[in-house]
C-alpha cells in the first residue's frame, strides 16, 4: 500500500551550499536525530545517527566512502559501514539504521519520514 506523502512532512533542514562534500552533518527531524551526507555529485542522504554498534549517536561523524557501487558512512567507533541509500549494514546483514527521504527544492535540503523499507 502506498502512502500519500503530505507536503508538511517535509522538514526544511539546510541550504544545500551549508553542507560540505563527505562530511556529516546533524538535524532534529521527526522527534529522531538525523546524519546528513552530501556527496560530491551533490545527491544528499540521511540516515537515523544513532549507532547500533557502540548504542552512541555519531554516524554523522564517520568516515564517508565507497565500496564498489554503494555510497557508505563508516561509524567512527566500530568502522561499520552503513549504505547511506537504505541504512544496511554492509558488514552484518542483520543490522540497519533508519533512512530517510531527502529531497532538495530551490536549494534547501529538506527530510521527510523513514523509508519504507528501512530499519
């Protein structure tokens, strides 16, 4: 079943300029701590901070990468890489965090609510 997605579900979170290249960036969105990632291509992902692994809120403090086709973040404490499109553990199948939707209008960067089939 499909969901209507409402417009005010939308959070306006940053310019899209405020954002460096690879680097995380935080957000309050939908009650839930949010990593924002802009990728050198100017693509924008957002996965719920929290870590599973170390139970701290810092994925938006990991290292950004690749591993083949799939953009990642790393967790800065237990380097588990999370696949910023749908917040799976690349290294532990049976682990993922929230991702969310990001959309970017007129250069504002805004979130809307967990993917479907995300964590």
């Amino acid at each position: 079943m499909t969901r209507h997605r409402d417009p005010e579900e939308w959070h306006a979170v940053c310019r899209l300029d405020q954002l460096e290249v690879e680097r995380g960036a935080t957000a309050l969105v939908h009650g839930q701590a949010v990593a924002i990632f802009k990728m050198p291509d100017e693509t924008v992902y957002a996965l719920g901070n929290h870590d599973p692994f170390s139970k701290a809120s810092m994925i938006a403090k990991g290292i950004v990468g690749r591993r083949g086709d799939v953009p990642f973040v790393a967790s800065p404490l237990h380097r588990h890489g999370f696949d910023l499109r749908t917040g799976k553990c690349l290294d532990d199948a049976h682990v993922s965090v929230p991702a969310y939707d990001v959309r970017v209008v007129d250069g504002v960067v805004q979130i809307g609510h967990r993917k479907a089939d995300a964590a």
